[in-house]
C-alpha cells in the first residue's frame, strides 16, 4: 500500500488551508468588535424599506474542467494533462438592499470583479515539459440575492444569502486569439451563490463580513481561435469563495 505524505498534501493544498483559516479566525473574532451591552445601535436601521452601502471582496478562484474526446486520440498526445490552478483577486461593489419581510430582504450589489486565472499545461515533450498560461478579466457582475436573517441580539445578526449573479467580461487580452498559449473565453456566464454572515451595528455604520461561495453554470469555453489550445477541453466553469468586507447604514 502506498504511504501518504501528509506533508507533501499540505504543501499542495498550503494556500486553500491558511485562506480556510484566515477566513475561520475573521468570522470567530468578528462579535467581538460589536459593542456589547445596553446601548443599542443604529435602532432605527432594520425598519428602513431601502438601504444602500458597498463592499470590497477578496476571493480565491478556480475553473473547473472537463476534458475534450480529442485529448485521448494520438493526435493530441503531445499534452498529457491540463491542470487548473487556483488564483486571488478582489471586487468592488454597490450594495442595494430592499426589505420584502421581517427576516427576508433582496439584494443586488452590482460591481467589478477582477480576474487572473491560470491553467498549467504538462507536455510530453522534455524540453518543453510543462507551461503555465494566464486568463486575464474584467467582468461586470450582479449578483440577484435574497438575504436571510436572525433575530437581532443586541449589536449582531447573523444571515445567509443565496441566488444568482450574471456577469459580462468586460476586458482582456484583445489578440488573445492570436496567441499560441491562449484560453478563449465567453464574454458571458452565469453562476449560483450562497453563504452566510455576520451585521455588526455600530453607532454610525453596519459592518458585515460575509463568506460567499460562486459556483459556475454556464460553460464560458469559447471555440474557434488560431490557437488550437482549447481543443482539449470540452467544460469550462468559473469557480470562487469569497470574504466580502460590507459597509452600510
């Protein structure tokens, strides 16, 4: 039986373990910056019908693949593997948030989301083993949320939110087809989301701090090209969990 190095596991997997731990930490620290005690702030905050505010996000995201019919003909036997690797980026959002209940709201936090993908390509050829090639994008996205929440304790609420954000790509590599170690990609997607988090209410603001889970839908894999680097990939989906650092009223 083959032995497991569980130190060579971690070395592979260090970035998505100190992400899951630095997010972990944020979430068990966060009440304890709310102020505790008689004082309630922001009183009149929940009965408002409208309320706006803007978010900064930070992610880590990942296409997740499926491979062509053609990569396992020996015409295609130059590659032997593709592999996407996980990459960081941050979003700027516009929050709207409308009250439909006591405990139920609907939000849609337009905004920009900025996009430096990669997939590592491992060639049979020793001399040129493997390449790394980079993604590049600006897409616009708007996310359609409904966000459910507790019963406020003092000066914390926990919530949950869930639905579906459409998006655009907006910018990237305009020869991109011209290039020899190019992915084409879609200008449109579409993606499910949901996650869970925490309104701190302080006396002149509401700060939430909200993990959030992206996962892709559409296949955003374009054909055609003069490149012929995507002809062994068949599904292309776009991947992401997110620390959303939210300001409100």
């Amino acid at each position: 039986m083959q032995n497991i190095n569980i130190w060579y596991q971690f070395d592979l997997h260090r970035k998505k373990v100190i992400f899951t731990v630095i997010l972990v930490s944020f979430f068990v620290a966060s009440p304890l910056m709310a102020q505790v005690g008689p004082n309630i702030n922001l009183p009149g905050s929940d009965q408002k019908k409208f309320k706006y505010g803007f978010s900064v996000g930070i992610f880590q995201s990942n296409f997740k693949m499926k491979y062509a019919d053609v990569f396992a003909i020996p015409a295609y036997d130059s590659i032997h593997a593709i592999n996407p690797k996980g990459s960081m980026g941050f979003s700027l959002r516009f929050i709207t948030n409308l009250k439909l209940a006591q405990y139920l709201d609907l939000r849609v936090t337009p905004g920009a989301s900025f996009y430096e993908n990669k997939i590592q390509f491992f060639y049979t050829d020793v001399a040129n083993a493997e390449k790394l090639t980079f993604v590049e994008a600006t897409r616009i996205e708007a996310p359609i949320l409904l966000k459910y929440k507790s019963a406020r304790r003092g000066n914390t609420r926990m919530y949950f939110v869930g639905g579906v954000t459409p998006s655009i790509r907006v910018s990237g590599k305009k020869n991109e087809d011209e290039l020899d170690d190019r992915i084409l990609i879609k200008k449109e997607n579409l993606s499910v989301e949901f996650g869970f988090g925490i309104d701190l209410y302080y006396p002149l603001f509401r700060f939430s701090p909200e993990i959030r889970f992206s996962r892709g839908v559409t296949n955003i894999l374009r054909t055609g090209g003069k490149n012929g680097v995507n002809d062994g990939i068949k599904h292309l989906t776009l991947n992401s969990v997110t620390l959303y650092l939210q300001v409100g009223d």
